[in-house]
C-alpha cells in the first residue's frame, strides 16, 4: 500500500520564487519537482536519524 501524503506550503520571497521558477524552466520540470529533488537527500538524512513519535 503506498504511504500517504500531505501537501506543504512555504512563504518565499518573490526574487527567490523567481529564481526557483526560473531553473526549474531551464530544466524542463515543474518547481515542485525541482523542490521535490533538492529535499530529497536532506529527506533520507532525516529519515534515518529520526526518531518515531
């Protein structure tokens, strides 16, 4: 069964929203995905050193 997901949101200021649009234009990808693939490694990280609830 796949793991639920919940969505995010962040405040960002425009310039560094622009920035974010603009690489992600220049990779071909949504900005989500761009975000989706910067947190990944800091995710992993994350994951094996938390501690459950």
């Amino acid at each position: 069964m796949a793991e639920l997901r919940k969505q995010i949101s962040i405040f960002i200021p425009i310039s560094d929203w622009r920035a974010l649009r603009l690489e992600a234009v220049r990779l071909g990808i949504p900005i989500t995905e761009l975000c989706r693939r910067w947190m990944h490694p800091h995710m992993e990280e994350l994951r094996s050193t938390a501690h459950p609830s």
